[in-house]
C-alpha cells in the first residue's frame, strides 16, 4: 500500500516538491554559511519525494547550533514552506481520495519549519536511530 501511495505522491505533487527543495538546497550550498541549511533542504526534497513509510525522529545528539539554525531557518524559510504546506494539504483533503495525500503534506510541516537536530527514519524502526 505504501508503495501505491507513493506512487501516486510522486505523480501529483511530490515531485514538484522534490525539485523544490533540490532547487533551494543549490541555492543554499552556494555560500559556506548556507551549506548546512542547503543539506537539509537536500533531506527534505528526497522525503518530499517519498514520504509513505518514513518518518521524522529529533536527534538526542543535536545542540546548540542546531536550534540556532532552526531559529535562521524558520524566520527566513520555514514558515514559507509551512504555509505552502498546509494549502497544498487542505486543497487535497477535499477529496476522499485525496486525504491521505493531505496527511502527507501535514506530515512535512515540522520539519519544513524546524529541520535541523531531525531525522529521517523509516516507520518500522522509528527509534533505531535515536538511542
């Protein structure tokens, strides 16, 4: 089923997205201060671009810089990204079909907001790579 979904993701919008933050995460490596920033950008487009069966976990490991740069990246970037997030969600969850899509886009807000100290982690080992 997750493969389905993703499937029919990639299609309809997760592409876009993926080029989207692809397009941003090159951007952002221009400039040594950005690289951080253009690295998470790079992995946000490939969970953009497959989201079924992943999840987001915070990192115990991050510190300080981390939530530093997250400040940077939600006063700059996030809330931009947030706000597409949510439309593009609540314009597919019209539909019944469309819902689990929706979910998805909901599912992107946090770490489109905050993520730097986040990882990407497949659903059925959602803690393997925090303890």
């Amino acid at each position: 089923m997750k493969t389905i979904l993703n499937v029919i993701w990639l299609v309809l919008s997760g592409f876009w997205l993926f080029l989207g933050y692809i397009l941003a995460g090159i951007l952002l490596c221009i400039t040594i201060i950005g690289i951080p920033f253009g690295i998470a950008a790079f992995r946000i487009g490939i969970y953009a671009l497959w989201p079924f069966g992943y999840t987001t976990v915070e990192r115990r490991d991050a510190g300080a810089p981390s939530c530093i740069g997250n400040v940077l990246w939600l006063v700059l970037a996030g809330w931009w990204l947030a706000i597409g997030h949510i439309v593009t969600g609540l314009a597919l969850c019209v539909t019944i079909i469309g819902i689990p899509f929706g979910i998805a886009n909901f599912k992107l807000i946090p770490v489109s907001l905050f993520p730097l100290g986040r990882e990407i982690v497949s659903t059925n080992q959602p803690f393997a790579s925090s303890w």
